[in-house]
C-alpha cells in the first residue's frame, strides 16, 4: 500500500503576475496563507494552471522554492515539474527536490505524444530520477496522450510512483485503473466537476481549480465523502457544479485569474499565447461569482 502524498483538496495554483508579466510573489504569499486558513490540504505549484509552460526554468524553480518556503511543511507542496523532453523533466524534478518539495506531478509528453511503451520508459526515468514520489498526470485534451489502464498499472509497480492526477473525463477508465492498481496507485481527480465520482472509485482528493475562489467547500467535499457523509459530499458537489463549470469557459487559466481579479487578488495577466477573456466570457465569470455570494455588491 502506498501512502497517499495528501488527501483532500489540493489547490492547482495560478501563479499571479504583475502587468509587465513577471512573477508577483508578493501576491503568491496571499494566496497561499488564504488558501491554508480555508483548510486546502496541498500546493501544486507550476502546473497547468500555474503556466508553467511559458515559465522559464528559473523562476519556475524559483516559484517552487518560493512556495516551499512559504508553506513551510504546513502542508504538502507538490511540484509540477513535467515536459515532453523526459531529460528536462529529469532536470527540473531534481531541482523541485533539492529546493524541498515534497512530490512531483508529471504531465504525458505532449506534442511528440509517445506510446504507451515510451510512457513507461519516460515516467520510470523520472521516478528513478530523484526520491520524491510522483503523481502521473493524464489530461489527454492537452497533450493528445492518453494513460492506459495498463500502463497506469505497469507503472504502479515503481515504488516512486505513487499516484495518477485523472482528467480524462472518462470515468470508466478510472474505475479500470482502479480495479487494476488497488493500493498500489492513489487516484486524484483532476476535474473538479468529478470529484464524487472519483472517491467513490476509492480516489484521495483532488488537485483542483476552483478551490481558488470555494477552497473551504472544495475541501468539505472530501472531507464530508471521508467522514461517511457521501449524500451530503455529493449534494455540495452538485450545488458547485456551475461554478466548476464557469472556471473552464475558456482555456484555463484564463478564467480562474479573471475571477481572482475580480474577487481582488493581483492575479494579473496570463502569458501569451493565452489572452484576456472575452466581455461574454468575463460576464459569465462575474454573473457566477456573484451567484455563489463571492463577489460583493
């Protein structure tokens, strides 16, 4: 049985910016002590939603370090250290390790894609490559790669490789992955309208986006599955369900740092190639925020 690296709600954070589009660390420290006063119980730092794609190595090391140091062991600090170039991946998984972090999240390779035999050589050199455990993560609508049932339990097998971050949507390939790896792989919603689904297939939580702006009713909805309460766990699911839905209107992160502008966080600017919001689209993020009672009169 593999130990969870954490369960519950862990936050997919954003990494805010100033206007010239550098790193606002000021604005991380806010978040962050926002984030652990509503009980998130995980950081990912650089993810997807962290644009870590149009980070360059630096300060995408430097965001980790910064964060680790922040957080402080308060609680897990999971760093996205990913790339469709498994040597980088090797040398940014070391770096998040020497700077403290407690797990790796690596993305498919994406572009170059790979098959399903290349995943395995690909996720095992990242595993052997430092002693932090590793959460494989498959978002086959990014990168045009899908995990495999069978691969995610050949992998499963590495005593590095602890868990899989599942946003493929498709439900029944969670519950094969599932069926097959048992306690050997902890599963992790990647989609935050699918978190009941997945900790009724035995999932551990979720790494999610709209813990940003609902981090204590993200969080209560783990919590709530954990304590034998799954009808009220699934009807708070159900009642976020819009708001879920909203923070994925256009090509994330987009939404969720126009929402965090409009609740006052200095969230800032995405990096090109993403872009502003659309009027029709910052509306529907607005008309929600207000809807769910976030967003003052």
């Amino acid at each position: 049985m593999k130990t969870p690296i954490f369960t519950g709600s862990g936050l997919a954070m954003i990494t805010p910016m100033n206007a010239d589009g550098s790193v606002n660390y000021a604005e991380i420290d806010r978040i962050l002590e926002d984030q652990l006063a509503n009980h998130t119980d995980a950081i990912l730092s650089c993810g997807t939603t962290g644009e870590a794609s149009t980070l360059e190595d630096e300060e995408h090391l430097q965001v980790i370090k910064h964060v680790v140091k922040r957080v402080n062991g308060r609680v897990p600090v999971i760093a996205g250290t990913g790339s469709n170039n498994t040597a980088h991946a090797v040398m940014m998984s070391k770096g998040a390790a020497d700077l403290g972090a407690d797990a790796l999240l690596v993305v498919t390779p994406y572009y170059n894609k790979t098959s399903q035999a290349g995943l395995i050589a690909s996720y095992t050199a990242v595993a052997d490559a430092t002693e932090l455990p590793v959460i494989m993560y498959n978002v086959p609508s990014r990168t045009g790669v899908n995990i495999a049932p069978e691969t995610a339990y050949a992998l499963s097998a590495h005593p590095k490789i602890n868990a899989i971050k599942e946003a493929s949507g498709n439900i029944s390939q969670v519950a094969q992955i599932a069926a097959l790896c048992g306690d050997d792989l902890n599963i992790y919603s990647g989609n935050d309208d699918q978190i009941v689904p997945l900790l009724a297939l035995g999932g551990k939580g979720v790494l999610s986006v709209a813990a940003h702006v609902a981090p204590q009713q993200i969080h209560d909805i783990c919590q709530l599955w954990f304590d034998g309460k799954p009808a009220e766990s699934a009807a708070l699911q159900l009642q976020l369900l819009e708001l879920c839905n909203v923070l994925f209107c256009d090509v994330n992160p987009i939404p969720v740092k126009a929402a965090m502008n409009l609740l006052g966080y200095q969230a800032g600017p995405c990096r090109l190639p993403l872009v502003a919001p659309s009027e029709t689209n910052l509306e529907k993020v607005r008309s929600a925020l207000e809807k769910y009672g976030l967003l003052g009169e």
